[in-house]
C-alpha cells in the first residue's frame, strides 16, 4: 500500500507521462458523456435560456462543444504518450526477435554443430537491428519505427506498410549471403553465393517490392490530388492504431485494404521460408505469387481512386414542429438541409460534428449539437438542421454547407421572405 501512494504522489497535474494522459482523457470522456446524457434528459439548462427552444438549444451546443474540444486535446495528449512509449518498446521487440534468432540457432545446432551460416544469420540480424534502432531514435517523438508508416492523417498507412515488410525481409536477405560471402574463399562455396543473386532468379521478388512500393507512392499522390481538387475529405486521428491497416478512416472494416494486407503476407511469409530453407540466395519465388500480388496491389490502388465524394445539398425544406401551421420562410425559423457527405468518415466525434457549419447568404450559422441517449441527433450524414439567422436579407439566398475538413458543397437557393 505504501508503494502504491508514493507511486502515485510522483504524478502531477503537469505530468505528461503516458498513464496521467490516458486517465486524463479517460476522465474527459466520462465528463463529456455525463453533460451529454444530462442535457439529453433536460437537465442542467439555467432558466435564463430554458423558456426559449432556439436559446437553449445553442446554449446547449456551446456547452457540448467546449466539452468536445476538451476531449479531444486530451485524446492528442494521450496520442502523442503513447507514440513516445511505443517507440521505445518497438526497438526492444527488434532486439528481443534477435534474441529469439540466437535460442533458435544455438538450440539448432545442438545435433548438427555450429557453421558459418549460422554466424551471418546472427551477424545480419545485429546489423539490421542496429540500423532499425539508430532510424526510430531519429523519430522517437513521431513513434520510432511507426513514423514510416504513418500518414498525413495519422493514420498507420496500407499502402506504406506493405512495402516496408518487403523491404526489411530483402534486405535481410541480402545482407545474410553478402556476410557469408565476405568470409568465404575462392571455390564452390563463393561461386554458389554469387548465383543465388542471379536476376532470373530474384526477378518475382524484386517486381514485388518494385510494385508496392511504387503503389505506395500513387496512392500518396491520387490522395493528395483529390483532397487538393475537394473530392476526398480527410481529417486527421487521434493516434495510429493497428486497425488502420484494415479499416477505413471511419473505422469500419475495408476489403481493399484487408485483402492487400492478406495477400501480401501470405507471400511474405512464404519467401521467409525459402530464406529459411535456402539461406545462400534471395528468396525465390513463384511468378504465380508474385501475380498474386500484384492484382491484389491493382485492386487497392483502384479502391483507393474510387474513394471519396464531395459534400452534396438536394434540398432544402422548413422544418415544421408538431401542430404548427405550414407557412413561407422567414428569419428564426428552422430549415432542414437533406443531401449526403456532410459528416465524412473520421467526423463521428462530437469535435468534428460541431465544426459544422451552414452559410445562409452571407450569414455563417454553426450547426447545433442536439443530444440524445447514446449520440446525436444532429448533425447527421444526410440531414442538418439549423435556424435562419435574424441577419439574412430577406429574398432569394443561396445555401452552402462546409464540413469539418473544410469542404464545400454544392450551392441551394430558398426564398425568405419578411
């Protein structure tokens, strides 16, 4: 118990460290959670704005969004910990697989003695290892060795991820033939080394690790076009996960991706065992495989094309309340905004939602949060309501919608009238 209490005596409310920044956020969610299901049940709204239904809605907005943005510095404090954390624990895993290199070794070569192989298998994967740590040192603060394979929105990236485990497998292939050759002697041995680089042998390995990396580099491109070009909305996340390699940025499950992580690590795993079997030579594989691969690559980077879609208004509709009289638009009424695209994938957050904004003419109108049990009503993918400002002209007005990552739909008219 004692040990416990100093322990915890040694965090501050300064403290920066990846335990206080996940209870932070921790504690920021539930804060959040609690003032949403409370103002949900209407509860908690001051009876300086509760007579008015428009008043309290906004007050009720207000509150929600300064809790979100809370929320969410805390969730990039706890991001940012656990990419430092995770830097530091990803050199440890490589230096711990050279360690499991070493048992396997010495536990092989209990029957068949120790050989020369054997020492370039261990020589190479400390070389490798000491080139791994001495890069993620270099991106300690970005995540170690995840900061390669993160993307632009902070997301672990598919198309990054891939072509990296095929260029760390080759070049561990390289490397181990290159040290046994180093210490070989003219004669069969050496010209045996020298053959297992020959092209017609390495040419479906090399075309595999041509070919994804090249993807990875058009689908940076054709990302970046379309977001410049407003035909993708991307917004960033708190911190990579595992699951990016899998999901979409909304998070639910991609086929492109997951067939494409699939795929490639089926022949990466069995061009580590032809390594294995056959450590004298680069891996051989098929070209039955290696066409494998590269469909699977065609179909993410068509996916990748394909993806994404502009924010879109079909109409625009007077939102009429139970037992009211239907009637012309004016100043102070509710409209009600029906299209698709105005919460992209990522912008489920409550911070994200309430960037959200309408613009009414020349009048900016920030869409309310409306709680209930669970979420929110409003804002939704395909309806936004807001109420007209008192500041529009009356007459014909156009009508834009702005989401959160900054993209802007279509143009609607309605008429106002006095």
């Amino acid at each position: 118990m004692a040990v416990q209490e100093i322990s915890r005596s040694a965090h501050t409310p300064a403290c920066v460290c990846e335990e206080c920044a996940r209870e932070g956020h921790r504690r920021a969610v539930a804060a959040f959670l609690e003032k949403r299901d409370e103002f949900a049940a209407g509860q908690g709204v001051p009876a300086a704005v509760a007579h008015s239904l428009g008043a309290s809605r906004q007050w009720v907005s207000d509150e929600l969004t300064l809790s979100a943005r809370t929320v969410a510095d805390r969730g990039r404090e706890a991001g940012n910990s656990w990419l430092y954390l995770f830097s530091r624990r990803a050199v440890l895993a490589v230096w711990m697989a050279a360690g499991v290199l070493l048992v396997i070794q010495v536990g092989t070569a209990l029957g068949t003695g120790w050989s020369t192989a054997r020492t370039a298998a261990l020589l190479a994967a400390l070389v490798l290892a000491g080139m791994l740590t001495v890069a993620a040192r270099a991106q300690s603060v970005r995540g170690g060795l995840l900061a390669p394979l993160v993307g632009e929105d902070n997301r672990l990236s598919t198309s990054k991820a891939v072509p990296s485990a095929w260029v760390v497998l080759t070049s561990f292939a390289a490397l181990l033939p290159a040290l046994r050759l180093a210490a070989s002697v003219p004669g069969p041995e050496r010209e045996s080394l020298y053959a297992g680089f020959a092209l017609d042998r390495a040419l479906p390995l090399l075309a595999v690790v041509a070919l994804t990396s090249a993807v990875a580099v058009l689908v940076r491109r054709v990302v970046s076009v379309r977001i410049m070009g407003q035909r993708l909305q991307k917004l960033p996340a708190d911190r990579p996960r595992g699951a990016d390699l899998l999901t979409d940025d909304a998070g639910r499950g991609s086929f492109p991706d997951a067939q494409y992580v699939l795929v490639s690590t089926v022949v990466l795993g069995y061009a580590a065992v032809s390594l294995a079997r056959f450590p004298d030579r680069l891996p051989q594989l098929p070209w039955a495989l290696a066409l494998l691969v590269c469909l699977s690559a065609a179909v993410y980077l068509a996916a990748k094309y394909a993806e994404g879609s502009r924010p879109l208004v079909l109409s625009v509709v007077r939102r009429r309340e139970p037992g009211d009289l239907d009637a012309v638009l004016r100043p102070g009424d509710d409209i009600e905004i029906r299209g698709v695209g105005f919460v992209p994938p990522g912008a489920q957050t409550p911070e994200m939602l309430a960037r959200l904004v309408v613009r009414i003419g020349a009048v900016h109108v920030h869409v309310p949060l409306v709680p209930v049990p669970g979420g929110f009503t409003n804002p939704s993918d395909a309806v936004l309501t807001v109420p007209v400002p008192a500041e529009v002209e009356p007459g014909r007005v156009e009508i834009q919608v702005v989401t959160a990552a900054g993209v802007e739909s279509n143009r609607c008219s309605i008429d106002v009238s006095e």
